[in-house]
C-alpha cells in the first residue's frame, strides 16, 4: 500500500521547507540535508509536519546560495557554511541552551556502551561517534555487536571463521534478522584509535565505517543493511 502523503500544501510551507525543497530540487536528499545542519533526518521531516526549522533559516539561506550562485556542492563544505549561520537556541535569560544530547559516559574501567535502532542507523550512528572518538582519546579497545538479515551474512550462524573466540551465542530474531558479536575482552578486541579512524575517514559516518569493516574481511555482502548497532569499550589489562 502506498505511503500516505502527509505534506503540507506548498502555500502553508514555513521557510526552512521551502528552502529545503529546493536543496531536494537539486538532488540532495532529507538525510543529506540533515548533515548539512549536522542534525537528525527527524528534524528536517518536522520543517513539514510541525513547522519547526527557524532557528536553520539563516543557515539554509547562506547553503541554499553557496549552491545555487556559487556552485558549491560538496555536502561537507555545505555543512561548513551552515555551520557558521546556525544559532544556538538561547533561554528567557538569554544565555545559551544546553544541547539535549546524551553526554559520553565512559567509566573508569573504561567501560562504556552505545546502541542504536534503525532511525539512528539511517543517518549513520552519529551518536555513538563521541563514544569511539573517546574511547580512542583513552586508548580504550572496543567491541561491536550488528543486527542484519541473516541472508546478509556470509558465514553461516555460530561459524569461527565469521567471530573466532566469542563465546556469546548468536541471538536470532523472528523477523529473520540475526545479532553477531566482534570483538570482546577475551579475544582482545580492536583498538579505538584505529577505529575511529575508520570513522572518520567516512565522513564520521559510524554505520558506514562498521559496514566497511565486514565487507572487507568478508563477513557479509556488499548490500547487506545494518539495522542495530552497538559498541561496547573497556580498558585493556
């Protein structure tokens, strides 16, 4: 059955949608959007559906004219132009908003965890970035768990070949998804450090970067989709 349009009749846009619309009309996506403003794909669907978007018009004005009459196109020089015209929210007192974000908890053991589900993944986990980017700072290892179909696998369910030396047993879904583990504290697991580099050399994207990883060492298919991700960090002994 075909989604439901639930957009807003062009004549009731607010600027931030209009505007977007025009990023769309270029060739940019709602996510691609989303990175420009370095915000969650949720927040630029809300430009249409609850009117939300004014504090990003200033910005999206000065990206929507690099674009248009400078013929800037790069999404990461986009996001730097935004970057600069994007206003913090500030409270009645005037004083700078707190960003609702969840801080990085690390423990002194260096024990710290990040999971995020399909909405996350989409716009490439980029909540669990600060968790890698310091637990690499620390010098910590890491470990990850992902969630695809199990077709996606190239290994067969519990193989050592796929994760050698994990104990955890293969957790199978009903909608013929299964979790595998890489990585723990017995086998050593892998260096933040380097890691986060993956992470960065994909833009900061730590979906794509985990994605990489098994492609190239052979544990799922190119088109394998990730749908749930989780990292876990210690300190090594």
């Amino acid at each position: 059955m075909p989604r439901r349009n639930t957009r807003t009749p062009q004549g009731e846009l607010n600027e931030a949608a209009r505007l977007a619309d025009r990023l769309q009309q270029a060739g940019y996506t709602r996510r691609d959007i989303a990175r420009i403003l370095d915000r969650d794909p949720s927040l630029v669907s809300q430009f249409y559906t609850k009117n939300k978007g004014a504090a990003f018009v200033p910005a999206l004005r000065q990206v929507v004219a690099a674009l248009e009459a400078g013929g800037i196109t790069d999404l990461p020089e986009l996001a730097a132009i935004a970057a600069r015209h994007t206003q913090r929210r500030t409270t009645a007192s005037g004083a700078r908003a707190r960003v609702r974000s969840k801080a990085v908890l690390i423990t002194p053991t260096g024990t710290g965890t990040g999971r995020v589900g399909a909405q996350a993944i989409a716009s490439g986990s980029a909540r669990l970035r600060p968790l890698i980017a310091e637990a690499a700072r620390q010098g910590l290892r890491l470990a990850f768990t992902v969630r695809l179909a199990k077709t996606g696998y190239l290994h067969p369910s519990g193989s050592r070949t796929d994760s050698p030396g994990i104990r955890r047993d293969v957790t199978q879904r009903a909608d013929h998804t299964e979790e595998r583990s890489y990585g723990s504290a017995q086998t050593g697991g892998f260096d933040a450090a380097d890691f986060a580099r993956r992470v960065d050399a994909v833009g900061g994207d730590v979906t794509a970067a985990v994605h990489q990883w098994l492609v190239q060492t052979g544990r799922i298919h190119p088109d394998a989709h990730i749908t749930h991700l989780e990292i876990r960090t210690w300190r090594p002994r």
